[in-house]
C-alpha cells in the first residue's frame, strides 16, 4: 500500500511541476496575476507532496533507542509542516493580487490563457481524487493532507478559468479577484490542516465513533463486568486505546489474561483502524461471588 501511495506521490510531484512551470510562463506572457498565482501555487503543492512522500517514508522506520513507540507521527508533523508552508505561500498571493487590483492589466493571449487553466485543472482534480481513494483506504493522516490540496488546486484552477473568461470579456479586475479568491482557499484548506495535524500531534483523536465499538465489542466478552474510561490517541495511522477492564473477582491470572485478549481481538476485528489496546485489569467489588 504505501509503495502504491509513493508511486502516486512522486507522479503528483513531477505533475504539479510541469503545471506549474507551464503556468507561470503563459500567466507572465499573457500578464495574469491569476494564472501565475496558480503556478506559484502548484509549485507550493508540489513542495507539500515532497514533505508528505518524506514522512511517508520516515514512518516505516521501526522502534529504536531514541523513538520507543516508532516513527507513526513522521506523517502528521510533514503534514504540519506542509500546511505551514501552503499558509505562506497563499499570503503572498494575497497580497500580489491585492496590489494587481487597483492597477488591472488586459489580458494577452486569452486563448491560450484559458486552456492552460482548464488543463490544470481537469489534470488536479484527477490526481485529487486518486489520492483521496488512497488516503481513506491507508488512513494516512499526511495524504489525505495532499489530496485536499489538490482537490484545492485543481478548483483553484477552475476559479482561474472563469477569472480569465471574464477578463478576456474587458471586465480586467476579475483577474486579481481570481487570484483573491485563490488565496481565500488556499488558507481556508491550510486551516482545516493545520487544526487535523495538530489535533493529533498534541496525543488527541477525533474518533468518537469509535467509543461504541469498544464499549460494545467489550462488553460482550463473558466475563466482563463493564469497561471503563477508555482513552484513545491516534499515533500515525493507527488509533491507541488504553482501558480499565472490570472482569469477576474470582477468575485466575490465567483465566483473565484470557478474556483480555478475547477483548483485543473482538474490537480489533470490529475496527481495523485500532493498532494496539492496552488493558489494565480491574476486579470487581464482588470477589470470589
């Protein structure tokens, strides 16, 4: 699976590249602030998917001396890290796009202008959706970063598209309100980001389905009493789940290391996405019946 997402990776990055370069040449030749805000932009997501295939690949290591838990959160501080990166570049367009407002330049070119962006975007939007796919099979935290930002890349473009047509129809400033609009969601996809990774960077999960599982899926093994205060943290694509068991009072050591691995088993069966399950065992009030 993750061969399969690097491979993705690397053709995404060359892609974005390509449009980029593309873009910036016929945006600078047909003098539109809005098509060179989208190859600026491309090249921006092109260096995400480059941090993204880094921690990708950082997070197969294993355990060793200094990381006793492994490398699982690699993916979500490059995806960090790449959101940071997304935030400055949109800034800066924010900004270019602002200043070309007040002084509108007539597009040159129009033509041409609007195929390129029309490429782009059909190209990002492909590409988008094939890593989306990806993301929500691996549950890989980092791609599914990059696919939002090409699924924002490849709108972005088409915002383009319909800046350019109207330019091209003597109304110039919709140009820069194109390249306004692009910055806008640039930050807004940067935010969501920022906020997914950081959640899981400070031990946190936004898994609340997930509480039923367990409450459920314990609950059912004979022998437990209930399970109480579970605790969940999410380390790289794996959910941690840390519980108190209540099991009868009476059962042997061996009795009850048996029940608890029924437990790990019954909700790992129920939630593929659940790595690992630490259970502290717990006797009932009612010892021995």
């Amino acid at each position: 699976m993750r061969n399969l997402e690097e491979r993705l990776l690397i053709i995404s990055i060359f892609v974005l590249i390509s449009i980029g370069v593309i873009e910036v040449v016929v945006g600078y030749m047909a003098l539109s602030i809005a098509l060179l805000a989208d190859g600026a932009h491309s090249f921006a997501d092109s260096l995400v998917s480059i941090l993204v295939l880094a921690g990708i690949r950082l997070a197969k290591r294993g355990p060793d001396g200094k990381f006793h838990h492994g490398y699982g959160r690699a993916e979500s501080l490059f995806g960090l890290i790449a959101s940071m990166v997304v935030v400055a570049i949109g800034a800066i367009i924010l900004y270019e796009s602002y200043l070309a407002f007040f002084t509108p330049d007539q597009i040159v070119y129009p033509d041409l202008a609007i195929g390129i962006a029309l490429f782009a975007g059909v190209v990002s939007m492909v590409i988008a959706l094939f890593k989306l796919r990806l993301a929500r099979k691996a549950n890989s935290p980092a791609l599914k970063v990059d696919a939002y930002n090409s699924l924002k890349d490849g709108s972005a473009s088409f915002v383009v598209l319909v800046a350019l047509v109207l330019a091209s129809f003597g109304f110039h400033y919709f140009d820069a309100i194109g390249g306004v609009v692009i910055s806008m969601m640039i930050l807004a996809v940067a935010y969501v980001s920022i906020k997914e990774s950081s959640i899981v960077l400070m031990d946190g999960c936004v898994c609340g389905d997930v509480f039923e599982v367990i409450y459920s899926a314990a609950e059912a093994v004979p022998g437990v009493k209930r399970l109480r205060n579970p605790k969940l943290r999410q380390v790289g694509r794996g959910i941690i789940v840390e519980a108190a068991v209540e099991l009868d009072g009476g059962l042997s050591v061996a009795q009850a290391g048996e029940i608890t691995s029924t437990i790990k088993k019954s909700i790992m069966d129920k939630n593929p996405d659940i790595s690992k399950i630490i259970l502290e065992i717990e006797p009932s009030e009612a010892k021995g019946g």
